[in-house]
C-alpha cells in the first residue's frame, strides 16, 4: 500500500503559486516513520483529472489530492472524483450542515442579515457536493469540509487548510502503519568523483544487502563547497551498517577523498 499525492491546480503549473504541499506531505510522513511514494502535478483539466484518479483508484495506494475542491468554474476535482468512480454527485448532509455554520458565523462576524437561501449561499452548498458514498475530511479553519473516498483524500489547495487535514487523516485512519518499518541511512560527499567510477561499488552493495538502497546525488559545487557526490546507503539499519562499512572501504580503494555528509 504507496502513499500518493496529486497536486490539482492551474496556478501550479503557470508558476503563479509555488507549490509547498510536495515538501509538507514528505514532512508529515516522515514524522510518522512513512515515506512518499511518487507524486503527480496536473492543471485545472477535466479530462486529465478523471484519467489521473482512475489510475489511482484502481491501486490500493493511499492517495491525498490537494485543490479544486471549491466551488469556482474552475474547480473540477469533485466532480471529476465522482466519473472517475463513474457514481453521481449529492449534497452531504453533514457538509451542509457545516457550511451553513460557517456563513452564519461569517455573517454574524460581518454585521450582515442573514438569508441562508440567497443564491449566494445556495451556491456555497456545492462545495459539499461530493461523489455518492464520500466520507467527510473536518477542516479546523473555516469548517468547509474536504471528502474521502476508496482509500483517496480530497483537501483544500490553502495550506493553512491542507495540512492540518492531512494530518487527521494520517493519524485517524493510519496510526497502525506508523513506524512499522526501522530505516537508516548514511551517506558522505566525495569530492572531484565520477559516478561512472562508483556505480560498480553500488551494484555491488545493492546486490550483496537487499534490504538497501544506494543513492548518488551529484553538485557541481559553488564557492564555498568543490565539486562532490553526496553518496549513501538508505534501508534496513542492520544492513546500512554493513554495506556503509563496505562502501568507505570500496572508497578508501579508489583513493577518495570524503567527508560525512
């Protein structure tokens, strides 16, 4: 069972918004002893949306998607959830509920009457128009709720709504997947190395320690560090503790000069 994410949002794409949802789900998980397995970005298209999620609900993956979920011509993610499941859309009972809260008290807050059946408000109910069978995901901002579904969860592209959902969902639904797993990892930087010369050493780990994997991650290098590779083992502690032992003896035989990383 990968955990995904899928970064929903034209404003991504075009460069308006940067995006820090990748980063914060690698924080997340990594806090709970968990790790990302691949991550898609995808513009505010209907169509590449619907293939995007039937994809990924036909796997078992934890899927998290942020964006378009709100209630603007172009936000398609619910609806798009929905054909991808090829079920209808409805209006969730709770979410209304929490909706209609939340424009009272934004009304109340703003000195307004009330009128819960302008078309206005009305309109606001779409964004709790979900996929028939959908779940609700609380959001501890404003109360306007994301939704979950077959193992998919739909939140807000506003990290200040985002994360904290993300977080109820990891630690309501998957607290038992919580550091299930021990890993390390160690690593040096080699300077002035090819990698041409240090992928026979990395072959060589990998096969003997399956439990590992080894990582080469090159720079150029800028005025205050010469050219290097970050070079290191990552798994299964036992394991990284042998083949790093190995990996520094396999360097020490080339001649290399390194430094903990």
């Amino acid at each position: 069972m990968a955990i995904g994410l899928i970064i929903i949002g034209d404003e991504i794409l075009s460069g308006k918004r940067a995006d820090k949802h990748l980063p914060k789900m690698i924080e997340l998980l990594h806090a709970r002893g968990l790790q990302l397995a691949w991550a898609e970005y995808i513009g505010d298209d209907k169509a590449r949306i619907i293939s995007t999620l039937q994809r990924s609900f036909a796997t078992n993956d934890i899927v998290f998607s942020t964006g378009g979920i709100g209630a603007t011509p172009d936000d398609h993610t619910r609806q798009c959830a929905a054909a991808a499941l090829n079920v209808g859309t409805q209006l969730h009972p709770e979410a209304k509920v929490l909706i209609q809260q939340r424009i009272t008290e934004t009304a109340a807050e703003a000195g307004k009457i009330l009128d819960l059946n302008s078309a206005e408000n009305l309109h606001r109910l779409k964004m709790g128009e979900f996929p028939i069978g959908a779940e609700l995901i609380p959001n501890p901002y404003n109360k306007i709720p994301g939704f979950a579904i077959h193992n998919h969860y739909f939140v807000p592209g506003f990290p200040v709504m985002a994360w904290p959902m993300m977080e109820w969902v990891l630690d309501t639904h998957y607290a038992h997947l919580f550091h299930q797993e021990a890993r390390a990892e160690k690593a040096v930087l080699v300077f002035e190395a090819m990698e041409s010369t240090l992928t026979p050493l990395m072959e060589a780990l990998e096969a003997k320690y399956p439990l590992i994997k080894v990582f080469s991650l090159p720079s150029v290098g800028n005025h205050q560090i010469r050219r290097h590779i970050e070079l290191g083992v990552k798994g299964e502690p036992k394991q990284v503790d042998a083949a790093f032992i190995e990996m520094l003896a396999g360097l020490d035989q080339f001649s290399a000069e390194y430094v903990p990383a």
